[in-house]
C-alpha cells in the first residue's frame, strides 16, 4: 500500500524503548483468475499467522518487507553472504537477533504486494530453496539434520492428499479448487524436503 513504509516506521518509533530493531509488514499476494495465485496467498497468509505469538511476536520476519536499524545488523554480522540462494536468508538473520537479545514486532498494516508465482515450477523451486536454507540454519546451528526422515515422510504424505482435499472443501471452496490446493500443498512440502536432503 501507498503507507507501508509510514506504518513500518511508525511500529518501529513505537517500540524504540524495549530492544526492537526491526519491524515487518504483511505481504499479499496479487490476486489474478489463476487457481495458482490464489493458493500461493492462501498458504501465506496461514503460515504468516501461524509465525506470530499471542503477545505479537513473530518467529522472523521476511527481508521482502521489513526494517532494521543498521546498527542491529552490524552488530550480528549482517546477512550471511554463504547463502548463494533465496531461502532462508531472512530466518537466519532474524534467529541471530533474538539469540543477541533483540526483539522483532510485524505490523499487519503495513503490507506489501507481492507478484505470484507464474508457473508450479517457480513455487515448487521457491519451495526447494526454503528447504535448502532450512537445512544451512540447522547445519550451521548444530542442530541434527533430519532432512531424510523429512523427504520419506513428505513423500509418504501422498496417502493424505483426500484428507487435504477434504479439508479444503470444508473451508467453503469449490471442489475443484480443493484438489488443486490439496495436490499443490503435497508436492509444496515434498519440494521442501528434499531440499533440506539435498
């Protein structure tokens, strides 16, 4: 929108006093008559909710649409430049200022629109990526890697697409979108996978 930077500002100003250095917004996906574009929405818009605490603390922010003060991110280090792709680049530098103590604030009126996705390639290789940068946190963190439990268990969720479907349809969308999101949702999470596989 015409405010976000205004509003990002704003939330920033609002929190100065309580070790905030960064505020994200909402970004939306542009709406078209294509089945695809509105399923990249619809799984924003829940996993964006899902990211955010009761108390309005998200997990991290997304670099597409959000500000930092300058002297937060120089004292982590900046972004690390070892990701050679995007994805992840923005969980990594978000974990590593709440692990200096920093807290992060997203702002829901401060949204960005973002184009969708022009083919199932580009989300399925968007999604590869995540899964790559994922599998780059957990490696560089020490965390065990579980990236080939993750891929069989992706794979096997192909036994789960009725029930997805199901779902869907319960949400009050036609049966035909149902299928197209419930297909789309199992090879989005297998992408996932392997990526934090490979």
């Amino acid at each position: 929108s015409n405010i976000w930077i205004e509003e990002l500002i704003k939330c920033l100003d609002m929190n100065f006093d309580n070790d905030t250095v960064a505020v994200g917004g909402h970004m939306q996906v542009m709406q078209n008559w294509r089945l695809l574009s509105k399923y990249c929405n619809y799984i924003h818009n829940s996993e964006t909710s899902t990211q955010i605490d009761r108390n309005g603390n998200p997990a991290y922010l997304i670099t597409a649409n959000v500000l930092f003060y300058k002297y937060a991110l120089v004292a982590v280090g900046g972004f690390d430049e070892r990701f050679a792709f995007a994805g992840g680049e923005d969980k990594d530098i978000c974990y590593r200022l709440k692990e200096k103590g920093y807290r992060l604030r997203f702002n829901p009126h401060a949204i960005v629109y973002h184009s969708p996705k022009e083919n199932v390639f580009q989300l399925l290789k968007t999604q590869f990526n995540y899964g790559r940068g994922e599998a780059f946190i957990q490696t560089h963190n020490g965390t065990p890697q579980i990236g080939l439990y993750s891929a069989f268990r992706a794979f096997f969720s192909i036994l789960k697409i009725p029930k997805e479907i199901f779902n869907f349809h319960k949400k009050s969308m036609c049966l035909k979108t149902s299928i197209v999101f419930g297909i789309l949702n199992y090879f989005r999470k297998l992408s996932f996978s392997i990526g934090i596989f490979t």
